[in-house]
C-alpha cells in the first residue's frame, strides 16, 4: 500500500475511533497516519537516490 493510502486509512479509523468512543481504534488510525508518513519519507529519499544515479 501507499502512504497516502496509509495516512488515508489512518485518519478513516482515527475517526471512527473517535466517534465510538473507541480509544484502541483512534490509536490505531494514528499508527496507520504514521506509518504513511513514513512510507511516503522513504519514498522520497529512494527516489532522491535514483535520481542521483541518472
């Protein structure tokens, strides 16, 4: 999955978690944003290598 998907998700279950009352589901949602940040950090940092290669 993409990070943007990722964050996406996140913030999908942080919402759900907060309109339930659901404290495990919103810190759920926010693992999920952090991990599409992440994912979307590493992805830059790839493609800064790949271009340095050209």
């Amino acid at each position: 999955m993409s990070g943007a998907f990722d964050k996406l998700k996140g913030k999908a279950k942080e919402a759900a978690g907060k309109a339930l009352n659901d404290d495990s589901l919103k810190n759920k949602g926010k693992a999920d944003q952090v991990k599409g940040e992440v994912k979307k950090a590493a992805g830059k940092v790839k493609d800064s290598f790949n271009d340095k290669d050209k």
